[in-house]
C-alpha cells in the first residue's frame, strides 16, 4: 500500500508540474501574470504530448475511467454521446474486451 501511495504522490506532482510548465510558457511569452493563463481553445501552451500526459494523470487521481463509451467515476457511470471528443481520448487499458 505505501507503493501505491507513493506512485499516486509521484503522479500527482507530475500533474502540478505539468500545470506549472504552461503558466511558465505562458509568462515568458507576455501573459498577464494577474491572469489565468487557461486552457480555452488549446490556449495552455502545453505540447500535445505534455496535454495528453495532463489528461491521463487528472483522469487517473480522479478515478475516472471511460470504458465502452460509458464513463465511470465515483460508482456511477453514464454514457457518452456519439459524438463526443471524450472517446477519442480513450486509451487502450481503458477499452474493455469482450473475451
């Protein structure tokens, strides 16, 4: 058990140093430092892979798992639309198979 502590403490500075890295970029390329430097619009510059590594850590510490098109979180679980750009996202070990 103290491994698996550990490992979430690791993944969880990770996480704020990620979160650090963009508000550095974003501070070094003229933001407003009394501002957010947000993520609207892919306005957090972040790499691609440092925003999906971002993505997988907060789903991760937050147990959120997307499986079947479904998302499952907390014991409840709700189905996502068609659509939506959540299921582009899922990744392998979170694809359940029907052996």
């Amino acid at each position: 058990m103290t491994e698996s502590i550990q490992v979430q403490k690791q993944k969880y500075e990770r996480f704020k140093e990620l979160f650090a890295v963009g508000r550095q970029r974003y501070l070094d390329a003229g933001g407003d430092p009394s501002r957010p430097s947000g993520s609207l619009h892919g306005n957090d510059y972040l790499t691609d892979e440092e925003r999906t590594e971002l993505i997988t850590l907060g789903r991760e510490l937050g147990g959120v798992k997307i499986i079947d098109g479904s998302v499952h979180v907390a014991g409840r679980s709700w189905k996502l639309p068609e659509n939506s750009p959540l299921l582009k996202n899922q990744s392998t070990s979170e694809v359940r198979s029907d052996s």
